[in-house]
C-alpha cells in the first residue's frame, strides 16, 4: 500500500532560525496535504496542495509539491515559539496516509 | 474553518466496560468520516472509514466487533470501544470530510478535538 514516509523525526530549532521537513511518497500523490498538532492538541489543516511543482505560502511557512508528486516539503522561516508542534504530511486519493510527522522544539 | 466536535475529551473507565465517543460536524455536512488512534509521540492510524447511512469500513488489523461504528447523520458518527482493555488506552480522534458550511476543501479532512480514553 501507499507510504509516506518524513524526516527529520524531530528537529530541535534555535528561535530565529530555519529549517525543512521533508516528505516522501512510494507512489504519486494526487495531493498533498499538511497539519499542524500542538502539543496535547489535535491536528490542525494547514494547507493542501495539488499541482505539480506547486508552490505555497502562509507568512513564514512555505510548502511546495514536487514535480513527479511524490515529495512535498515544508520550509520555516525565522522560527518562533509558536512554531513548536508537530508537522505532518498526508497523502491519499480517499483515505489519508500521515508521515510519521517531525516533532519541532524551539529554544529561545 | 469548518468545525468538529469530539464528546468526551477523555474518559477513564474499568476495563470490561463500553465507552462510546461521539463526533458531530458542527458546521458543514460530513459525507464521510474516519477515524483514528494516536499513540503517544506516534502518527495517526486510521481505524476505519465510515459513510453516512452505509456500514463502516475497517483498516486491516482493526476488530469491527471491537470497534463498532455508527455513522448514521451527516453530522454525527459514533465509536464504541466495547469490553475495553488498558491496551485500548489512547487517543482517539475523529475527522470529517464533506461539503456546504464552512468547508473550503471538499477533499480534505476537518479533526475534531480527540478523546482521551484511559481503561484501569
């Protein structure tokens, strides 16, 4: 079946900072979508993205979708607290695949 | 964005014992429902996959007579966990998908909240 599969796991970010997670698909994805959970919370929708090579951006955040549809990333900007959480990429015609998702921590 | 509710948001009971969960699409019409379990520091697992008025579809691994699901609204879907065990112990979050409402995307997935189960 469809696996998708993100690194790093964890990222542990100085404030202010940047940085990218990454995300893998064994097969071609019709989209690609990410969220957000916070600590103790729930996922949160984010952003879905849907044509090849696509490019998006929410202030800070920046996803972008692969050529071939099969990898998506996500990129931080000058990383704040309120960034902490972690990130997941989903994946799937119908029923979502989730990536192991990359735990993000801040230190200030 | 389109909202999702979760009732309870935990739960503690004997093991033995049903606990039921409800999810209800508070703003927009869920054609579809799933859902999932967490494990902490884990991604999400979907359970099952259910259609309003139809009969829930289980992922493999997942015991239907464990796990009953009712889906029989656009708004409101149920799980049951029946004679739960602590390894039945964790998260459990439903989402929605569907249209009208709030809903931005008729493809993407709304969580609700999640509920917190913990059998003694």
């Amino acid at each position: 079946g469809q696996q998708v599969m993100q690194i790093p796991q964890y990222q542990h970010v100085q404030e202010g900072e940047d940085f990218t997670t990454y995300c893998n698909s064994s097969t071609t994805l019709s989209n690609i979508q990410w969220y957000k959970q916070r600590p103790g919370g729930h996922p949160v929708f984010l952003i879905q993205l849907v044509k090849s090579g696509e490019v998006k951006k929410q202030k800070r955040l920046t996803f972008q979708f692969g050529e071939a549809k099969k990898n998506s990333s996500l990129h931080i900007t000058a990383t704040q607290t309120t960034d902490v959480g972690t990130y997941f990429c989903a994946g799937g015609d119908y029923k979502l695949s989730f990536g192991a998702g990359t735990t993000v921590t801040v230190r200030a | 964005g389109a909202v999702v509710s979760q009732h309870p948001s935990w739960v503690i009971c004997k093991s033995g014992t049903s606990v039921k969960i409800e999810c209800r699409s508070l703003d927009f019409q869920a054609t579809t429902m799933f859902w999932y379990r967490q494990f902490p520091k884990q991604s999400l697992m979907l359970m099952a996959t259910s259609n309003e008025g139809s009969k829930a579809t289980y992922e493999q691994g997942v015991e239907k007579d464990k796990f009953l699901i009712n889906h029989a609204s656009l708004t409101l879907s149920t799980l049951t966990v029946t004679s739960a065990h602590p390894e039945d112990s964790s998260f459990y979050i439903c989402s929605g998908e569907g249209q009208g409402g709030s809903i931005r995307f008729t493809d993407t997935q709304y969580f609700g909240p999640g509920t917190r189960l913990t059998v003694l």
